[in-house]
C-alpha cells in the first residue's frame, strides 16, 4: 500500500493561514479573505489601528464619541450661562477657528482665575505657644534652618505687624509662597476641571465637589510620593479611557481627599455611614474585592491609597495587607524588574514611577511601623535626571492670591529625593533584621556608613529642595524624615547625652560623635516643626506630619520629667513650647484622621495639667469638649509612640497595646469605684 505523499516543510510553511486583526474595507465589503497587507502605493482604507480588532476599535470610536459629545454638552451650557459680551467673543474665536477642547479649556482657566481673588485669609496669623519667638538655644545663625528664607521672611512679616501683601512690592511679590500658608494655594493641572462625577463614582454625581476633592488630594497628598501620573491620571479620567484610571482608584483618591475636605466635620470618624470619607471609602473596597484578581497599574496604585487610608485612620494592620498585595501584584507584573521592552512611553513612565511609588511606600511604612521590610531591592528601573524629572513624574503647578503667577510644586525632584532616602533607609531596615526576627541595634562600623550615605545624599539635593530655599510642608517634612531616620539608627550609640554647644563656629572633634549628631538632629526638627507652624499652620490636612509630633513631643515629655524642674530657662523654653506645640499640631490633625485623635489623646493625659492649660491657650476649647471618647473597637495600629531608637521595643508601645490597657486599667478603677462606694 503505498502512503499518500506529505507535503514538503517549505510548502507547508507557506500554506499555512495568517491571522488577520482585521480586514480592510474592500475585503470587508467583498466577503473575501484579506491578507491584511497596507501597501505602500495604493490607497487603503482601515477603520482600525494597525493592532486592532474590529470589537476594540468600535469601542476607541464609541468612547471618543462620548467624549466629544460632552464637550458639545458643556459648550452649551456655557452659551446658556456666561455673559453676553464672552458668549459673543465665544463665537467669535469658534469661527475664527478654535475648537470647542480649547474654547472650554480658556474658560475654566479664567474662570479659576477669578475665584483665586475670593480666598480665605492669608495675612499671617499663626503665633507660637507658650513664647511666640524661636527659642533662644534655637535662634541661633549657625543653625540651618534658622538661615533660610522662610524664617527670614516670615520674621520680618512679623515684625511689620500687617501683611505685607496689602502693600506688594517686588520683593514680596518673588517670595510669595515663603509669605503665602500653603492652604492658600490653588493646583492647575490639565483637565482637573473638566472631568464628570458620575463617569466614575456613584457616590455623588456633584462635579463642583469631585473638582474641589481632586484639588484637595493634588494639594496635599499628591507632593508625598505619589504612586500615579496626574497628566495620564486626568487625562484618562477625563476622556473616559480606563488605562491610567478607573473607577476604583478615583473612589480611593476621593476618600483620601475629603479627610482635608473642611466642611465635612466627622470627616476623622470614618466608620460614620453619614461620612462622605466613609462612603467613597466603601464604594473603593466594594471595587477592590471585585477587581481584586485582575493585575492592574490602576488596582496597585488604589491598593496603596487604602493602605495609607488605614494607616491614618488607625487600622494599619489593615492597611498593612493592602501594602503587601500591592508588592506582591507589582512584581507579578514586572515593575520591579527592567522595562526595557516596554515601547509605550507613557506605559513605561506609569509603571516605572508606579514600581517606585510601591518600593518607596513599602520601605517607609516598614520602617516608621517597625516590621522586616517587603521589597529586599529597589526596582531595576532606575530613576530619571533631574532635568527629566517633570515629564516623568508629572509636575503640579501651584497659583497663590494676586498676582496669579504659576509656581512648581517640584513633584518631580521630591519624589526622586524621597525615593533615594528611603532607599537607603531600606538597606538599614534589613540591616537591622538580620541579627533576628526583632529589630536590632547596628554596629559602629555599618552606622558610620550609612550616616556617611545620609550625609552624601542631602549634600545632593537639587537647589529648590536645600536648607535655605524649603517652604511646602512636603519639603519640609524631606528634611525631617532625614533627621529622624539618624536618630534612630545612632541613638543607639551614644554613651553620654551631648551637652556641648550644638550650634558653634569652626571644626570639632565633637561633630563626629553621634551623641552630637543625634542632639543636632532634635535640634533641627524642633525648628522646623516650629517654621512648619509659622508658615503655615497645622490645620491643613497632612498626614505625615504627625510622626515628627509623635517623634519631638514625648521626647520634650520625657526630657522635662528627667531635668524635674532643674532645667535651665532656655531649655525648659525649648522643651515645654515643644509640648504644646506638639498636642496642638496632634489636636489639629485629629480633626482630619483618627490616628492622631489617638495620640493626641495619649499625649495629652501623659502632660501635667499646667502644661494642657497652656495648650488651651492655642486650641478652641469649646470645639475640645465636643470631641467623642476614644473607641477600642475603631482601633487596630499597631504603629508605636514613643519609640525612637533601634534598641526600643515597641511591643508595648504600639496603640493598641496601649489602648487596651487603658481599658483594662479603667474598667479594674471603676470595679474599685464600686466597691469602695
């Protein structure tokens, strides 16, 4: 029987059918196969990209549709609502040329430019407890801070005793946000106006209120090492494309912006189901368990929003998960790893800045809660120059009260100086983990290296983010960060507590021991916890802050009670104002988030009750007798006060250690009450 001849491997090879995308029109029409071939010297029509199926370009066409259809929608509105005189000049440059995306752009923007001249009040107010001048071991020229254009200018406002932009002159008017508190700002970014509420959220379908909580966020949690892009993040949002947004992630932005959203005054009480917080914070969890299984930049970045929502509203074991599915889902999809053979340039910007934000994010919250660290490495995607560092991670300008000048929020350099801090404090993190499963004191020789790494690092920051020029809190807070991480890592060390002069001419051998450093370092944050205040006041939400409350003022606690009324009167100065002006800034920011509700609270019953009649001096007292009762059962932290150092154990400090305590102390008092009555 003779066996059918196969064909040759050649023939076969060129027989065999290629997949089409899509076929052309003529095909189409014709009912015919198409080779999907677009030649060069024939005219071809597609209604499709080169990559695209049919399903997904109706889908691009429909999504575009809308958005134009929109754009015609608000375009009328605006005929049917502005002046006559700009409605004229409206159709005026419509027929001269000018597209409806460009005519709505130059109203919003002239519309923003009129509210900035309805603000609050700027002039300077804010007036330090308990002496209303730097201390005198503070005020010292020597001392860096103390040499910086925010003091400078901030001391010579006072002293004029009125706001000096009642007369501007053009000295005023170049430092206008060393002069301005930070709140007073307005954020421009494209499209932050121009994107509707019910496209996204089904919270509220009021696009004033979506536009002012954005603002909010951009304003105030953005500067912090933003995990996403604002430019492909409204963008998106704006056009109704779901690559660089989606619902769940604008739910998670919104939930964290409306704890600075003033008018919602539970806005600290996230379980309130009357809460907005509590609302959008639902919807995002309700998003997230449904999303939960599909890898998305969109979903990771959502993940640490809700991980850093929980950490603030006092439930970071909570939280804590959430940090860890955003690791574990970014090294599923290679962000942690090289993105060479990514082509796209806006999807290798969003998933290199989103890997770093997860590294960052990760190495900070191992550290401030004191746990063995997530990611052992940084991503292999190394972060951009300084000079690229607008176009990748994506700038925010900021506009202050008359005149209405642009001034960058330097998102890009801040974010690039925050990640390579916190990635040195990574490797200290492991260092200090590798001896065992608790967190160890490090050798003398590993500490000299990483305080000379430190060092390096913040004699290379970029000229806007140096001692002499900071002014956001953001930047402020840079230098913070900077000298708390010293301390813990070097306290250790030290023998003898440093009594020397900490800010004295010419070289010292002093310098260099870490008794010194470690005093110079509580020297530097109390001042610029001081010059945080001057400038800006503590009401505004900020989220981070409170760890240099927690960190500065149970060390003037414990300071005051070892010195037991033996202190000198400059330092007793320094210590006690810390006091107060620690439970103030704690007072302040409980009315944002209940984290530092709790620690004000604990802070608070560990004062001597002369020092909480001076704090009533600096806070609404009224207000202070209407705030709720601590509740256990809204606590679960496991974030520690009063550890400083890498030889503290923070068992039992973490809060709800202390809060269940507290309750088991109160409950056996009352028992005894009981009894005794």
């Amino acid at each position: 029987m003779t066996s059918r001849p196969q064909p040759s491997r050649d023939t076969a090879s060129t027989t065999k059918r290629v997949t089409v995308t899509a076929a052309c029109e003529n095909c189409r029409k014709r009912k015919q196969k198409c080779s999907a071939e677009r030649p060069k010297n024939v005219e071809c029509v597609y209604e499709t990209i080169a990559s695209e199926t049919h399903g997904k370009a109706v889908k691009r066409k429909h999504t575009e549709l809308e958005a134009r259809h929109r754009e015609y929608e608000d375009f009328i509105k605006l005929l049917h609502t502005a002046p006559e005189t700009e409605v004229a000049t409206l159709l005026q440059q419509l027929r001269a040329g000018a597209t409806i995306d460009t005519l709505l752009t130059r109203m919003q923007s002239a519309e923003l430019l009129t509210q900035l001249s309805l603000v609050p009040e700027t002039r300077y107010r804010y007036v330090l407890p308990v002496t209303a001048t730097m201390p005198a071991l503070l005020d010292n020229p020597l001392n860096p801070y103390i040499n910086t254009l925010v003091y400078e200018l901030t001391l010579n406002q006072l002293k004029q005793g009125e706001d000096v932009q009642d007369d501007p002159t053009e000295q005023t008017l170049e430092h206008q946000p060393f002069l301005t508190p930070y709140h007073a700002a307005r954020v421009l970014a494209p499209n932050l106006r121009s994107t509707r509420a019910s496209m996204w959220t089904s919270i509220t379908s009021n696009d004033a209120l979506v536009h002012h909580l954005l603002e909010l966020y951009f304003l105030h949690e953005y500067p912090m090492v933003s995990c996403l892009h604002v430019d492909l993040f409204l963008a998106d949002m704006k056009s109704g494309r779901r690559e660089y947004c989606s619902p769940l992630l604008v739910n998670a932005v919104l939930a964290s912006a409306s704890h600075g959203y003033h008018q919602n005054a539970k806005r600290s009480h996230v379980w309130d189901a009357s809460n907005i917080t509590y609302r959008f914070t639902v919807e995002a969890k309700r998003l997230l368990e449904m999303e939960r299984e599909q890898d998305s930049l969109t979903t990771i970045q959502a993940l640490l929003i809700l991980g850093i929502d929980c950490n603030r509203n006092a439930i970071d074991k909570v939280g804590w998960n959430y940090f860890a599915q955003a690791v574990v889902m970014a090294r599923r999809m290679g962000l942690m790893s090289a993105l060479h053979h990514v082509t796209d340039s806006d999807e290798r910007l969003a998933k290199a800045k989103t890997g770093w934000a997860v590294f960052t994010w990760q190495s900070m919250m191992c550290y401030h809660i004191q746990k063995p660290s997530l990611c052992m490495s940084p991503p292999v995607e190394r972060l951009p120059s300084e000079g690229a560092a607008p176009t990748f991670y994506g700038e925010v300008s900021l506009t202050f009260p008359l005149p209405n000048r642009l001034w960058s929020m330097h998102h890009g350099i801040t974010f690039r100086a925050f990640a390579q801090l916190y990635e040195i404090v990574n490797e200290l993190n492991i260092a200090s983990y590798s001896r065992g499963p608790q967190r160890t004191a490090i050798p003398a020789d590993e500490a000299t290296i990483f305080h000379d790494r430190l060092a390096a690092w913040l004699l290379s920051l970029p000229e806007p983010l140096l001692a002499r020029n900071i002014c956001f809190p953001v930047h402020l807070q840079l230098h913070m960060f900077f000298y708390n991480v010293l301390i813990s890592f070097l306290e250790p060390l030290v023998e003898q507590p440093f009594t020397g002069l900490l800010f004295s001419d010419g070289a010292s051998a002093d310098r260099n021991l870490p008794s010194y450093i470690v005093a110079h370092a509580r020297a530097c944050i109390n001042t610029l916890l001081r010059l945080y205040f001057l400038r800006h006041g503590f009401a505004a939400m900020d989220t981070t802050v409170m760890q240099f409350f927690n960190l500065a003022g149970f060390d003037a606690l414990q300071e005051l009670e070892l010195l037991d009324g033996l202190a000198s009167p400059e330092h007793a100065e320094v210590h006690l104002s810390t006091v107060v002006l620690c439970a103030k800034g704690l007072c302040d920011q409980g009315r944002n988030f209940y984290l530092a509700e709790v620690v004000y609270r604990i802070f608070r019953s560990s004062m001597q009750p002369e020092h909480v009649q001076l704090l009533h001096e600096s806070i609404d007292v009224e207000a202070e007798s209407m705030r709720e009762g601590l509740s256990a059962e809204h606590i679960r932290a496991e974030y520690p006060i009063k550890v400083i150092s890498f030889a503290d154990d923070p068992s039992q400090w973490r809060i709800s250690e202390l809060i269940a305590t507290r309750m088991a102390m109160s409950v056996e008092s009352t028992d005894r009450g009981d009894v005794s009555g």
